[in-house]
C-alpha cells in the first residue's frame, strides 16, 4: 500500500481553514493509504517557542487529529522530537542539499523579512528536515497545500540527488496529493486575508476547539457587504467576504458553491448567516467537544504520541541503517 506522511506545527490554535485545508483531507485519506501524521515540534522551534505553550499546542493538535477522526492505532500519530531518526537523517542531507537550492525558498525569505542575519540557522535549514521526514519513511504521497510545494520539490530533488551520487534507488521520489478547493479558507474579518492562527483578532477565525456560541458569535460578526447573496457564483466576483462566507458554507457541506448558491440566493445576510451557524455548528460542534473531553486527559493523549513514537522509530530504523551503510559510516 502506498504510504502518506504528512505534517502540522503545533503553534498556537487549530482553526477553520486547517480543518477543511487539511486535516479533513487527512481523515479522508486513511482509507486508502497507510498514513502517518506527524505534529512537528521540531519544526515549530524554527521560530521562538514557550516551552508551556509548545507542550499544550502538541497535545491540542494531537487531540485535534483524534477528535477529527483520525484513527491512531490504524494510522501513527507522534510528535516529530520522538524520532530521533528524522534530524539523523537531515544531518546527511545538509551535505546533499546545496546552498543554492535553499537561498531560492520563498517560506525562509517571507519568515526571515528584512532581518536575514537574524533568522536562525534551524529556519533556514527547515526543508531540509522536512526533506527528512518524508523520505525517513520512504513515503510515496505528501498531502500538501499551495505553500509547500516548493518545499516538496526540494524533497525530490535531495532523493533524487542522494540516489545519484551513490548510484543506488534508495528512495522514491514522493508525489504531491494536491488539496482541494477549500484549501483557500480566508479571514472573517477581511476577505481577501488567508485565515491564519497569527491574526490578532479572535473574530477572524473559528477555531476547532470553539464552542457553539463562539461559533455562533463570529459568524454573526463576520464582515459582508451590504447587497443580498447573488444567485450565481459570476455574482460573487469582486466581493471577497460574500465569496468567503459561501466558500465555507460550500465546503462545510462537502459541496460546491455551484451547487450551494441556488439555494442562498436572495437571502440577507443575517438570514445566510444563521444557516451557515446551524451548518457550523453541527459540523464542528461534536469536533471541539471531543477535542475538550481528550484535553481533559491529557495522559491518554500522551499514550497515543508515545505509541505512535515507537512505531514510527520502527519503520524508519531500517531506512536510516540502509543509508548509514550506502554513505559508509561503519555501524554495529
Ligand atoms: N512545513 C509543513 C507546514 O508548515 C509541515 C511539515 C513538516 C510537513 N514536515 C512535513 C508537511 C512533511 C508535509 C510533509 O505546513
């Protein structure tokens, strides 16, 4: 079977546009796949950290995946720092990977701004190690959205590259599941702004741990314009928080806003708005519960890192001792 793996920061609150994004695709995957999902501490500690919020937001992510359906004893979820093999890995390929390939990375460029020679060496060497969880497990699909595909590139470039200078077919060149069209959720407050856990207000985005009132609240203060919904998706052109709004009414549904804008035409806003809150609510309500119950304990939530942690050593163990001996390290 072919094998995903697939990642997420734990860096503050999971939202709407993560959950149809990606982990909703994720849930849906593991039918079909073998899957492993990874909560990426190292990743995270790229840019500044607390250590207290480092330790909530794994386990909130974690119980984000299980609430979300994810299935752990099928699939493994763990946290990145449990497998020492990924940073082993991402050793040998700092001295595959060239200089030249890492200065064209768009993230490292957009993260670092103006103050380059600020930026740690771990934000700049990032793919590099995103390279290495990939192919640690020589996995075959990457469930990716639009701003990792160049970071995916450089994944197949460095396999490609390590199979060639020692002219050896070790690892696969890992293929890109393009995510769909709800991949694009934006903010509530401005609809031409992604949905992102770095915006300061609360109001502009649902997070999956939000309860029903929460839920009902941001909805109801969501920017719009002053016109009634259109009856045609054309009629959504130009006004960025209407198309928002039946982007996520649409996707909540698993529809298209083809198929969902007959059904709103017409409609104000407030009445819009009150059965996106009922779809809303149905839809994400029974997710954040389930994420308060698991966060409640914490201790099951360890088990499943723990668990997972083990299982993942277990596959990448054999890969790791396969490529020490193609580079000629002398081992045990
Ligand atoms: N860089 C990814 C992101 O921020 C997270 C990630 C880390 C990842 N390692 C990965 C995604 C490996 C896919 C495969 O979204």
């Amino acid at each position: 079977m072919d094998r995903i793996f697939s990642g997420i920061q734990p860096t503050g609150n999971l939202h709407l546009g993560n959950y149809l994004g990606a982990m909703r695709n994720w849930v849906r995957l593991q039918d079909s796949y073998e899957c492993i999902y990874c909560v990426v501490d190292l990743h995270a500690i790229t840019m500044w950290q607390d250590p207290a919020e480092l330790r909530t937001s794994t386990r909130e992510v974690t119980a984000a995946f299980i609430a979300a359906g994810i299935d752990p004893k099928k699939n493994i979820i763990f946290n990145q720092s449990r497998n020492s093999d990924h940073t082993e890995l991402t050793w040998v390929f700092n001295c595959v990977a060239r200089l030249g390939w890492l200065n064209r990375m768009t993230q490292f460029k957009e993260k670092a701004g103006k103050h380059r020679e600020n930026a740690s060496i771990g934000l700049y060497d990032y793919p590099v190690l995103m390279a290495a969880d990939i192919l640690a497990y020589k996995a075959t699909h990457v469930p990716v959205g639009d701003d990792q595909k160049q970071h995916l590139e450089l994944a197949r470039d460095i396999a490609q590259k390590f199979n060639n200078d020692f002219g050896v077919d070790l690892f696969p060149l890992p293929e890109p599941i393009i995510l769909g069209v709800a991949s694009r959720v934006m903010s509530l407050r401005n609809g031409t702004q992604k949905m992102s856990k770095s915006d300061p207000s609360e109001y502009s985005r649902i997070n999956l741990n939000d309860g029903p009132d929460d839920i009902a609240l941001k909805i109801r203060k969501a920017k719009t314009d002053p016109e009634p919904l259109p009856s045609e998706v054309a009629g959504l052109e130009g006004r960025p928080e209407a198309e928002n709004l039946v982007g996520i009414y649409a996707a909540l549904g698993d529809r298209q806003p083809e198929e969902v804008i007959g059904e709103i035409g017409g409609l104000s806003f407030s009445q819009f708005k009150e059965k996106l809150t009922e779809l809303a609510v149905a839809e994400l309500g029974p997710i954040g519960a389930e994420m308060q119950r698991l966060l409640a304990e914490p201790d099951e939530i360890d088990k499943v890192l723990s668990d997972g942690g083990a299982r993942a050593r277990a596959l990448t163990a054999p890969v790791l001792a396969e490529v020490f001996e193609t580079v000629g390290f002398l081992t045990d």
